[in-house]
C-alpha cells in the first residue's frame, strides 16, 4: 500500500470512528489540531469545533483570523486576483474541500470574458479533486461515512439539489435548483454564497463551487470517491471535460457499437468525446479542427481519422470517408455559429447532431428546415452527465484505464498563474486540458 493510500485508509478510519460515536466521545479539540496538522492546514484555518446539534446555526466555525486564498473574477477589464477570502463554512449536506487541482475551462473563459452574464465578484473554476476537511454535525451521517475526513474526492460541476422535480426522476443534468441559484445568481440553493472577503465581508459569488481556491464548499450529490489507483490532480477533469463528454455520448448521443461519429473541436471536452467513442465501440471515429497539434493528439485519444477545417471543407470529408452518407452522430464542442451547422450538416439522414459546446450569450445556430423535418435529423442539447449516478461510473471507467487522464492534461500551472491560464487557453496554446494545481 502506498504512502498515499495508507493515509486515506488511516484518516477514513478515524473519521468513520468518530462519526458513529456520541458527541463525548469525538475527537477533541487536540484531535482536530492534530489532523489540522496532518492536512497541512493552519490551525487558525481550521478553528474550533462545534458539535452540538441543538442550534440550527451549529456548524463548522472559522476564527476571524482565518484566511485563503481564492482567484476572483470583478469585470472583464481586470485580470484574476489572487485575494484573501474568509474560509467557508458549510451547512448541512456539505462538504469542506481542500482543493488540489482545478480544470481550465472554456465555460469560466466564457465568463471572464463578459460573453456569459454571471454575479461577481466571483470565484471561477468548476473541476476539482481535493480532500475532504470537515463536515456540518447536523449532515446525515451516511455521507459522513460516505466522504470521511481525509478521504480524497472528485467534483461535478453540475451539484445536483436532489429533491426538485428533474433530480427525483433521476436527471440531475436538468437540476432546477443548480439553474436557478448557482447559475442564475452565484448561489447555493439556499440563496447564499459560501464565500466572503476577509476583512470587509463582503459577498464574493461561486461558479458551481468555485474551484478556483485553496479551499471550496461542495454538495455531497456532486462528488464521488477518488481511489489512490488515479493521478490526483488530473483527476479533476472528470468532473467537467470528461463529465460532460460522457453525458453527451451516453445519454444524448446513445452511441452504439459500429457508429460512426465526428467530433467537431477536439479540445478538452472533445479528446474525452473520442476516447468515450472508442470505448464504446464506434467505427469510424472523425476529429475535425483547426489545429494540427490537437489533431495529432486525437490520434492518441482514438480518433480513426482526422480533418483540418482550414485546409478543407470539413463537411464533404466527413461525406468522403463514410461513403456520401454522413456521420451517425455529430458532435460540436466549441459553441460557435459556423461550427453548430458544420455539425448539423455532417450526420447521415435521421443522425443525431448533439451540441455541447456553450457559446457567447445571444449566439444562434442556423439549422436548414426542410432538411430537418424530411431527413428526420435530430438536433440534441447536452450540458452534462448525472452527478449521483455518472460521476461514480465515470471513476470506475478511469480506473479500467479507458480514459487517459495523464494525456489528456497537456499543461499544469501554479495557483500564481491561474490567469495566465486563462489567457493561454484563450490564445489556443492549450491542446486539450490544462490544471491548475492549488496545493
């Protein structure tokens, strides 16, 4: 067993212990400093800790002193500032995350660059994989022995509710609450942000859980497990380029055996559309950009054929090499006009044309309707996968080795550089997914 992995089984045991006994005989404060110390967290970090479960407001409580750093977004004028944050607190179905490593995503570029209105100031950053620190006394004790102190983890980016309407038939992908607070206004879903200026109090506001910090409040309904069998930090990516992809192939596209699909923009979120692809037994698998480089890579990631869009016309290939019909599935992972009818005009009669790629606010795709309605071409949206129920397989089928975690993350940078991070991948100097490792 590795040093890693004997750690995690040793603080898992202890938490587990301490979870199912009585509040006299939990750690004492000298236990928590002790595992303060262990985590590499200030003692002043972590505070004291309350357990009585009488007061509604009893919860994890963090000393005014308290400290961290996060990267906050103000307006599309000013880079990301690392700047102090109070640590928060969660409430009841909570988890405290020690961050590790943040995925660099088009989505916060989206934001950072003003083309998708969002509450700020804000801290970005959706994909994460980090250590549990602490839970609120009054959560359910299944989730504590689910996610004890100690354990690592992976986050979605979607942090499905669980009770609304869409999450009680099992589609967390449509999450109300999600769209309603954390995406309409920066929120959790009880209208709050767990996040606040040190010093002055002010409200700072959490894209999904705000990744981007040394330390985040994440839903247990949007994380799952991750075993020491898998890179820590570029296991963040499962919780975004491959989440998405995968909810893309499995539940829009339903990819069988022996389809043929072209993926269109093979970035992050594409490469993980192509290794999905192959995994599930597709023929003949297209990458379609404007790079090279990113087309080179696809080879690695599965992809039978390869197309630049420059050097030619990207819709009459894909006809070349599936005999004039046309692709079964196509998929657009850029979010852009001229690539949504590329898309669309790709697959065979009755395909499925499936967009994931989200664009600048007020962007519309042209879709050709006599095309639509007599050749029964299906035009599908698809914004994620299932947290509670996709994010657990999807740790399962990196640990089988289909998916090439350490491949796919072709650059890592510092926490300093988070906002040299976003620029690069604005300039396209990233072929797939970059991460940004915190700690």
């Amino acid at each position: 067993m590795s040093r890693l992995a004997k750690r995690v089984f040793f603080l898992s045991k202890l938490s587990s212990s301490s979870v199912a006994a009585p509040a006299a005989s939990r750690p004492s404060s000298s236990s928590w400093r002790w595992l303060a110390a262990h985590h590499h967290v200030r003692d002043t970090e972590i505070g004291t800790r309350c357990f009585s479960s009488s007061s509604p407001s009893a919860g994890y409580h963090v000393s005014p002193s308290s400290s961290m750093k996060g990267a906050v977004f103000r307006d599309p004028t000013r880079p990301l500032s690392l700047e102090l944050l109070q640590i928060p607190r969660p409430q009841p179905g909570e988890l405290l995350i020690r961050t590790k490593a943040c995925g660099v995503c088009h989505s916060d570029l989206h934001v950072l660059k003003g083309e998708l209105p969002f509450a700020s100031p804000c801290v970005v950053g959706h994909e994460i994989t980090g250590e549990v620190v602490d839970h609120h006394p009054l959560t359910d004790p299944k989730i504590v022995h689910k996610f004890p102190v100690g354990s690592l983890v992976v986050g979605a980016f979607i942090m499905p509710c669980g009770s609304c309407f869409h999450c009680s038939k099992g589609h967390d992908d449509l999450c109300e609450d999600f769209f309603a607070y954390n995406r309409a206004h920066g929120t959790l879903y009880d209208g709050k942000t767990r996040l606040f200026l040190h010093g002055t109090g002010e409200p700072v506001y959490m894209y999904s859980m705000g990744g981007m910090a040394e330390y985040c409040i994440v839903p247990s309904n949007a994380l799952a497990v991750l075993p020491g069998s898998l890179p820590y930090s570029e296991s963040a990516i499962l919780g975004c380029a491959v989440f998405t992809a995968y909810g893309a192939m499995t539940h829009a596209a339903e990819v069988r055996p022996g389809d043929s699909i072209a993926v269109v923009g093979v970035g992050g979120v594409g490469s993980s559309c192509l290794q999905i692809a192959k995994a599930f037994g597709a023929s003949d698998i297209i990458a379609v950009d404007i790079s090279d480089e990113k087309l080179q890579k696809a080879k690695i990631f599965g992809a039978t054929h390869t197309v630049n869009a420059i050097k030619e016309d990207a819709i009459e290939k894909i006809k070349t090499i599936t005999g004039g019909m046309g692709v079964d599935i196509a998929v657009e992972a850029l979010g852009k006009p001229q690539t949504f009818m590329q898309c669309v005009q790709s697959v065979r009669d009755g395909g499925k044309a499936v967009m994931i790629g989200l664009a600048k606010s007020g962007a519309v795709g042209e879709v050709d309707i006599n095309r639509l309605v007599r050749r029964k071409i299906k035009v599908i949206g698809s914004y994620g996968a299932r947290a509670r129920q996709d994010l657990p397989k999807l740790v399962k089928l990196a640990e089988s080795g289909i998916f090439n975690l350490t491949s796919a993350v072709s650059r890592k940078y510092t926490f300093e550089e988070a906002g040299k991070a976003f620029q690069d991948l604005d300039q396209g100097k990233i072929v797939s997914r970059a991460i940004v490792e915190i700690v």
